[in-house]
C-alpha cells in the first residue's frame, strides 16, 4: 500500500498536500472511497435527490483538486470535501429559495399584468375604432381595405379606380389622425399605426 493510499484510507492529512504528493492515483482514490458517502450526506441532509447530489459532489471535488496545491499540509482532506460540499449545498438551496421565490412572484402578479394588459388592449382597440368611424368615406375605406385586409397600396388603388399617390396621402392623413387622437397624456400610441 502505497503513502497516500495508507493516508486516505485511514483519514490522516497527507505529510504534503500539492500536486506531487496527491496526485491522479490517489485523488481518484480518495474519489472512490468518499464520493457514494457525499452523495449520501446531500440526499439525507440537505433533501437533495440522487442527481443534484451527484453535481453537487462532482463540482465539491473538482473545487477540491483546483485547489489542493493551496491547503495546508496540516488540514484533514475527508473534513476539506466535507466542508467543500456543505458550502456548495448550502449555495444551492439559497439559490432555490431565491429562484422559487422569484417564479411565486411572476405567478402572483402575471395574472394581475395580463388583466390589465387586456383591459387597456380592450380600451385602445375601442379608440381606435372611434377614430376610424370620424373618418371621411374614403379614408376610412382605404385604412380598412390596408389595416384590416392587409392590401398594398396598388391593390387598394386598383380596387378603388383611385391612384397609388392618392392611397398614399389618404394613408398618410389616416395615420396622423389616429396618431393625434391616440397620444397624450393617458392615451395611447403604438408604431404599428
């Protein structure tokens, strides 16, 4: 049985804690022997199922191999992983917290966004309608065949024995109108008009 092999097994700190002493054979070792145990302490103490207590395990070793060129000779490696994963578990369950709390907040308040959201969509539907009917009957005609019927200009122009520029400047007026009726203050003004 080799040094670090007699270190590990029996949970002696390691006489020096770098890279050379502590080196592939005996971190996968140390892995073996400690990582089901890990996974166990996630599960049990912290509620964490068997997958989330497999990534917490695997990101505390990795965490512990970065760093073993760092810790002290002195230092019990099992307490280092012990603490490594406690941290990390630790972390994980605040960041749920702050996560589940986040989605209840979304979840309260969507229904409350969409209501009103529906509410003002109702209400700008409605004032657009009232200023369409305010229009002259051929504005209103060509608005119509463009918003509502989705015809281009020279289709609206071909239908209506009109010209493409008169469609345009009848277009044109309609959508100042609507802008003049729909903006200030307590109105509304979308791009799409």
């Amino acid at each position: 049985m080799s040094l670090e092999e007699n270190n590990l097994d029996n949970d002696r700190p390691l006489p020096s804690f770098n890279a050379t002493m502590f080196d592939d054979a005996a971190f996968k070792l140390f892995f073996k022997k400690h990582f089901t145990t890990l996974c166990g302490y996630c599960q049990f103490k912290f509620d964490f199922d068997l997958d989330q207590a497999k990534d917490i395990v695997h990101t505390g070793f990795l965490r512990l191999w970065e760093n073993r060129q760092r810790i002290s000779p002195e230092l019990s490696i099992k307490a280092y992983i012990y603490q490594i994963v406690h941290n990390i578990c630790l972390d994980t369950l605040k960041s749920d917290k702050v996560r589940r709390r986040h989605i209840q907040y979304i979840k309260d308040h969507s229904s409350e966004v969409t209501r009103n959201d529906s509410l003002d969509f109702k209400q700008l539907e409605e004032m657009i309608e009232k200023a369409i009917e305010e229009f002259p009957p051929q504005m209103r005609r060509i608005f119509e065949l463009s918003r509502k019927e989705e015809l281009r200009y020279a289709e609206i122009a071909g239908q209506l024995g009109i010209s493409v520029k008169t469609v345009e400047t009848q277009m044109g007026r309609a959508l100042a109108k609507l802008r003049k009726k729909l903006t200030g203050p307590g109105k509304y003004f979308f791009f799409f008009l």
